[in-house]
C-alpha cells in the first residue's frame, strides 16, 4: 500500500470528514479512501451528449412560460 499525505485541509471539510466517517462507521482514514473511489469511479461527463439532450429540452420547452401564479401554486401544493 502507498502513504498519501493531505496538509492543509480546511477544519471545515475535516469536520465534514468525521461526521461522515461516524455515520459510515468508519475511520477518517478509511472514509478518505471511500471518498476518493467514489470520485474516481464517476464516469466521465459526455459533453455532447449532454449538450444535445439540453438542445432537446430546450426545444420541447421554448413555448411554455411560467407564470408566477403556476410558481406559487406548485410552491404552496409541494408545502401540503
């Protein structure tokens, strides 16, 4: 196994840390590793892809205009 080591980590994000380690049952040492994995096991984002299905929404939503009377009806609708 390789040491890593991390120097100036911000208190709040080490605090972060511990709090997520705790809720994982984890050690801070083994949450890092997590953390780490889980960001390098994302896949790539296909920016192409992503552009063309904004492309399509765009085009499906270009005639709709929300009105601020359908805005707070859903606001007031999601609070019940």
């Amino acid at each position: 196994m390789t040491t890593l080591t991390i120097k100036n980590i911000p208190m709040e994000v080490y605090e972060r840390l511990k709090r997520r380690a705790k809720a994982n049952r984890r050690s801070i040492n083994q949450e890092v590793i997590a953390v780490i994995e889980h960001a390098l096991d994302a896949p790539p984002i296909d920016v192409n892809s992503t552009l063309e299905r904004t492309r399509k929404i765009r085009e499906l939503t270009a005639q709709y205009r929300l009105q601020d009377k359908e805005l707070e009806e859903w606001k007031n609708e999601g609070r019940k």
